[in-house]
C-alpha cells in the first residue's frame, strides 16, 4: 500500500487493474502482467493506490482507463490524469551490508516522505516519492547509496522535478 488504509472508508471501492508487461530478452520483468490495488472513480476508471513493481511510466494516484474482459480482469487501457508522484525501484545489493535489506531501505527513505513496499523473492523495494518529498535529498540519497554500492536503482516513472533535481 502507498500508506493509505482505505479499509476504514466505507464509501470506497478498491479493485485491483492488470497491466500487460513486455519482457525484454533476459525474461524480464518475470510476469506478462502485474496487477496493482487501485480506487474506482468512474465507471471505467480508477485511481492507482499502491506503488508498481514492474509496470513502467505510472505512480500511485495516476487515474487510469480500464476495460474489463469477460473474465472480470480489469486492463488498463491509458492513463487519464498523471500525479506528481515518482516511482522508483530499489535493489539492495546482495553483497552489500546487512543492514541494506528492503526494510532497511524503506526505513531510510521514510523520513523523506517516501513510502513503498518490497517483495522478498526478488529482493526488490517499489517506492512511492510523492510530490509533497523533498525530491531533490531522495535523489541525492539514492545516488550516493548506489554510488557507495550499497543498492541500484532504476526509475520506473518520474516527474520534471525529479529530472531537473541535481
């Protein structure tokens, strides 16, 4: 989850919508979609609420067009309102020290503002770096960490703040 617990909210419709993934030729990313939580706001239409792991170009709270199959799989189709938030993935170096686990870096990055999940099995953390972040320090905190080799990062969806942060 990006944060939220929408369970408290009666008036709420949580869905979950599927994304179709191209692997590239190393077989990645390791599923041919991803399904990631989001919050009906119109009839084919719904606001994403927690961070994707695989899928490229989208954040929490970006507002997609959806087309439910006759198998009830709800695909997104486009994105109709972009956030201000990034999407970042973290994997912590194997080799690196023991502290750098995906808990570790979350715990690191949560004085930033910064939320997200990680999924053991792939030693992967999906953060959410929401626009209200001070964009700039979680930049320089991910770079300096991937400099010191104590993780890699990849940017799975970013804003003009986070390109021009220094």
């Amino acid at each position: 989850m990006a944060g939220r617990n929408m369970a408290s909210v009666p008036h709420v419709e949580r869905l979950k919508v599927d994304f179709a993934l191209e692997q590239d030729a190393s077989g990645w990313p390791p599923a041919g979609s991803e399904r990631v939580w989001a919050v009906r706001v119109g009839t084919d239409r719904a606001r994403l609420d927690n961070v994707p792991f695989f899928v490229r170009g989208y954040a929490v709270d970006d507002v997609v067009r959806f087309e439910t199959d006759e198998d009830g799989v709800h695909w997104v189709r486009e994105a109709v309102r972009y956030s201000a938030n990034c999407t970042i993935r973290v994997i912590p170096a194997r080799d690196g020290p023991e502290d750098e686990s995906g808990r570790a870096v979350l715990e690191a990055l949560a004085p930033f503002g910064v939320t997200g999940e990680g999924i053991a099995q792939l030693g992967m953390v999906a953060l959410n770096v929401p626009e209200h972040a001070d964009v700039p320090a979680v930049k320089r905190f991910l770079i300096e960490g991937e400099g010191d080799g104590r993780w890699q990062y990849e940017e799975g969806c970013v804003t003009d703040a986070w390109r021009s942060a220094a």
